[in-house]
C-alpha cells in the first residue's frame, strides 16, 4: 500500500469515465438500485476503479437492501482509509483508497456480525475480478 498513485486533475479525466470521476474524484454517489455492482452475486475481488487496489472481496458482500455494494469488511484494512464527513446535515464515516484517495462510500456501523460493519459502496468506485 505505499505506492501511492497521484495524478493531475486532468490525467484523471482521461483516465476515467464520467461516472467514475464523479464518484472517486469528486465524491458523488450514483443513484440507489442503479450501479453495475448492487445486485451482483458472483464471486470476485472488487478493485479501486482509479487504480486496481484490492478492496473487496464477494465472500465479505451483503444484501443491505440499500441500492449500493454492501461489505462487511475489507479485503486488506490498508486499503481502505477513512475521514469524518460531515456533508448534507449527517455526521458520516467517508472512505476512500489508501492507494490513489478515490472516495469509494461510507462505513456505518449497522451491518451483519461479526464486524457490525456495512461498507456502503459506489458501482462506479469499482472494478470487478474474478
């Protein structure tokens, strides 16, 4: 996890779609129900989109009934770092790659055991292999 990957603002709008700059650059959130990843149940590993970082794996993915990729934990808790947000009137837990700083989600504290954690994720902050 110490290679960091830092681009210019415009190396990033060429390197990523629309979407993807939206979500992991500009910290925006697809709408529910509506991502590549929401309702996917085949086994894989979930990548960082802006730079291929393991961060999920589909033995830790739930059905949080929410609209977006639900984890329960990481792949590598280094991966994976977090900050307070406290945008839009709500006191959150942002998460983002170690690796490049892309936003990926939040993290509350209401899902399954044994962690109580549900990685609330954005399609868009994804990539997908098998």
């Amino acid at each position: 996890m110490d290679d960091k990957i830092e681009k210019s603002d415009d190396q990033w709008r060429r390197d990523l779609t629309l979407e993807q700059y939206s979500a992991l650059r500009q910290k925006g959130t697809e709408r529910a129900f509506s991502g590549e990843f929401w309702d996917d149940h085949e086994p894989g590993r979930y990548l960082c989109a802006g730079c291929g970082a393991e961060l999920f794996r589909s033995e830790e993915k739930f059905d949080s009934r929410t609209g977006w990729p639900s984890f329960s934990r990481p792949a590598d808790a280094r991966a994976i770092a977090s900050t307070r947000d406290s945008s839009h009137g709500m006191e959150r837990v942002e998460v983002h790659c170690r690796r490049c700083g892309g936003h990926l989600g939040h993290v509350f504290q209401d899902g399954p055991p044994p962690t109580g954690e549900r990685y609330c994720i954005n399609s868009a902050s994804l990539k997908k292999s098998l």
